[in-house]
C-alpha cells in the first residue's frame, strides 16, 4: 500500500473505529512490541483495504456478469431494458431516461463482433465498449468511432496473433470478459417512443468472428425490465469471492503483478482454490468495511476540491488523471490513481473513451448551505432555460449509501424528455425532490426515501461547447423544509 494510503487508513480508523489490534499498538508503551497474532492480522487487514481500493473496477463489473446470469443470461448475449429502468435494476447509478442494451462479450474461444447499427433521424446509440478492468476501449455511435455511420466492432482477446481480416473495427481487449453500454435515445418518454428506441436497439448483433454474421446464430436478448438486478458493491465477505471469480478468469496485466501476493495473503490465487485461514475471515471483512470508510472520505474529498462551478457543489468526482488513464489503459508508467478509480467504480459503472463528447455528469450531495441532501427533507432544483445539449438534460436520485436508485419509489428520474414536464414562462423548469409531492408539482416531482440521504446526477447527453464554457450555470438545491 502507498506511504499515502496508509496514513489515510489509520486517520479513517481513528473517526470510524479503529480496530482492537490498532488500539493495542497504539496504547502499548515503545518498549512493547506487538504479538506475532497481532503483526499478521494487521498484515491481512492491510491487504484486504488494499485488495478492495485495487480491484473495483473488476468487482463492478463481475457483479453485474453475475446478476445476468443468475437471472438466466449468458456471456456473448444482450441484456436489456424493454421500459426505461426503475428501481428495480440496483446497478450503481443508473439513468432511467434512456433504453439500455449492454451486450457481455467473452473473447475466450475467439474473437467477437458486435454490429452496432446506423444511427437514423430519431435513432442512435450513445455508448462505448469496455473491457473487464472497465477501460474504454472504443465509443460507438455518431459521437463514437463509426460517426453514426455503423459499424462491425471486432473485439479481440488478449494477445491475439493472427491476422484481422478486413471490413472490421478492430478492438484489443486487455481482458478476455467484458461490456458494452450501449444507450438507445429516446426521443420522449412516450410509449411510441420508447418502443421505437427498443426496436432500434435490438438491431444490435453479437456473435462469434468464426460464424461470421452469415452463419451467426440470432443474438440472443434477455429483458431485465421490471425484474431483481443487484450490483451493488458488498463491502464483506463477498467482494473477495467477487474478486476471485475476476482472477481465476482473466490474465494478470503487467502493471497489476505486484498484487500477485497480496491477493495470495487472502487466498486468492489464481489457478488454486480460494484458501483463507478461518482465524483470518473476520480480519478480512474488517478491512473492507475499513476499505469502504475510505472510499467514502476520498469522495467526499475529491467533490469537495473540484466543484465545476465556483461557489457551487455541483462536481465531477473523478479526476482528468483518472479519466484519462481510464481511456487509453493507463499508459504512463509514472500514473497509476488507483485510489481516486476506486471511488469512480464505487458509484458507477463503464467509462467512455472521449468524456464529454457523447456524455457529461455531474453529481452533488449537498444543498446551497453544504448540508448533506435528507430524504427526508424537501429541496428545489431550477434549471435554467436553453440548457445547452443536442440530445436532452435529466436529473436522477440516487441512494448514498448504495449509488443505486432509492428503493420503492414511483420514478427515479427527471428530464427533458420527461411526458407533460411543466415549464416556467421563461422556459426554465424546477424539479422538486423530497418524500411527498407538494400539491400541483405531481410531474416535476421526485421522490426520496425519508430514512436516509440521497445523492443526485444531472447528466447532459450531446453537450454543448456553452456547457464547458460555463455560459449556462446550474445552481445548488435549494431546502424549501
């Protein structure tokens, strides 16, 4: 673990409980020396936070490969959304104004197409592919490498030698597993519409190089719509299984060996069983928890530091380092933001290779006083008129403690394209979020759970040059009780 990290662990456990094997250090005259039980529970402690901070992006992703599964889906088919997502789909922030399709390829047997169709007047796909580790491996779409035009994406597995026949976008994987996500727009959220962003999406293909898209089988899709889909990150026992699974799957990169025996003080190693010693189970799941104490502080942190406009809370939680290593696989041998990437895969999922071109986010947790958001509060958001993108603007709530949509609410999400939305004569709209709806704001209303805090995402999808400018601002919330 870097010098850095472990001063920032042992401050974490000074506020968030520090545990007994600190304490007895800590209070121990010089001359005691720790016990041999002591030096190595710490040691797997250690390993464990680091093992956590390291391997989230990789988590992220087998957790969602898993919840496909489990709900009858395989590698090398599509899963998607038939309706805009609700609640049910607990993927880490999601957007409900939109169609997903996130195709899962697995490259181990060879190399896998996915067509990806021309975008029309009202039709196109905003998304990218990814490998395991959650590298952008090439946007699609019109602001993607086919430029709305369409295109063959051949995706190779690690190492690939033989030669890459013609008419194909030709993609490296570092990984042999991985995603599209692929996001059909919507023109609005109504029924018409919908159906037809539906339709359009699943004029998506994906199918093994060796059939060729003559002989392919029919890709097969699997609706998630209205049914369990959890990915949210357990901070126990469970995200080292995760991590395991990851291991055993997929080759170690060069940059990344010098995990090899920090994995293998807790059992992971690859080609092996998992094998922890029993006296160190409750060890390891301290270490997560310790692990996901620290992520939060890095999060709060980094919102903190870099708010996009002066004055405001409104931030991108993400830093350009991590961004750009992020796109093009980390290729500075002198960067590696391991840290500030745990905190990004800890609220979301996927990265696209040119942020901002198709996409932009920005996220907020406080209100105009820099008071956490309570769901059981009421806040108002006013958009300003002429928000400047070329799709559509919305806004989402989120659950803070697990980045997913807050359980057991109507709708999750506002936004341009929402049905019957109310406008102010200016043409500015206000949303207004909190556990009842005032009387005659049913439409721009969004519900939050009164048992605990919520988090926002306003996204821009097609932002404009007077977006970056600042031209156009977004205020905080505003508490109206």
């Amino acid at each position: 673990m870097k010098p850095t990290m472990l001063a920032t662990a042992l401050a974490v456990t000074l506020v968030c409980g520090m545990p007994a094997s600190y304490a007895r250090t800590a209070s121990a005259s010089p001359a005691t020396s720790p016990s041999q039980e002591d030096l190595q529970q710490r040691s797997v402690e250690r390993s464990a936070v680091e093992a956590v901070v390291w391997g989230m992006p990789a988590v992220n992703f087998q957790l969602m490969l898993d919840a496909f599964i489990a709900m009858g889906g395989a590698p090398n088919q599509v899963i998607y959304w038939s309706r805009p997502v609700n609640w049910r789909n607990q993927t880490l922030t999601p957007n409900p104004e939109t169609i997903y399709f996130t195709p899962f390829y697995d490259t181990t047997n060879g190399p896998v197409v996915l067509d990806v169709p021309a975008a029309g007047n009202d039709d196109s796909i905003t998304g990218s592919i990814d490998d395991g580790w959650q590298n952008a491996i090439a946007d699609v779409g019109p602001a993607g490498t086919d430029k709305g035009k369409g295109g063959s994406y051949l995706i190779l597995p690690p190492n690939y030698k033989h030669t890459v026949p013609e008419g194909y976008i030709a993609l490296r994987s570092s990984t042999f597993r991985g995603f599209a996500l692929l996001r059909s727009n919507v023109k609005s959220g109504g029924d018409k519409d919908i159906a037809d962003a539906v339709a359009y999406g699943r004029r998506i293909k994906l199918y093994p190089l060796s059939t060729g898209a003559s002989g392919a089988p029919e890709t097969r899709f699997v609706d998630a719509y209205d049914k369990p889909y959890d990915a949210t990150i357990p901070y126990d026992g469970h995200y080292f299984d995760a991590l395991n699974r990851f291991v055993q799957a997929e080759p170690w990169l060069e940059r990344d060996r010098v995990m090899i025996d920090t994995l293998g003080s807790l059992g992971i190693v690859k080609g092996q069983p998992v094998h922890l010693e029993e006296a160190n189970k409750a060890t390891v799941e301290r270490g997560a928890k310790e692990a996901h104490a620290l992520i939060r502080l890095w999060t709060d942190e980094a919102l903190a530091k870099s708010p996009f406009y002066d004055g405001a809370h409104w931030a991108l939680p993400v830093t350009a380092e991590t961004i750009k290593g992020m796109s093009d696989n980390f290729p500075d041998t002198n960067s590696y933001p391991v840290d500030n990437r745990a905190v990004m895969y800890s609220l979301g999922y996927f990265s696209a290779k040119q942020l901002g071109a198709g996409q932009f986010y920005l996220m907020v947790t406080r209100d105009s006083q820099g008071n956490a958001l309570d769901g059981n509060r009421t806040y108002r958001l006013h958009v300003p008129a002429n928000p400047p993108v070329k799709l559509y603007w919305s806004v989402t709530a989120y659950d803070a403690e697990t980045h997913a949509l807050i359980r057991d609410t109507s709708w999750s999400s506002r936004g341009s394209n929402t049905p019957g939305l109310k406008k102010n004569p200016d043409g500015s709209v206000d949303i207004v979020f909190g556990p009842k709806a005032p009387a005659g704001q049913e439409v721009n209303w969004m519900p939050t759970s009164p048992h605990g805090r919520f988090e926002l995402l306003f996204r821009l999808y097609g932002p404009e040059k007077a977006f970056f400018d600042k031209a156009w601002k977004l205020p905080d919330l505003e508490l109206q009780r």
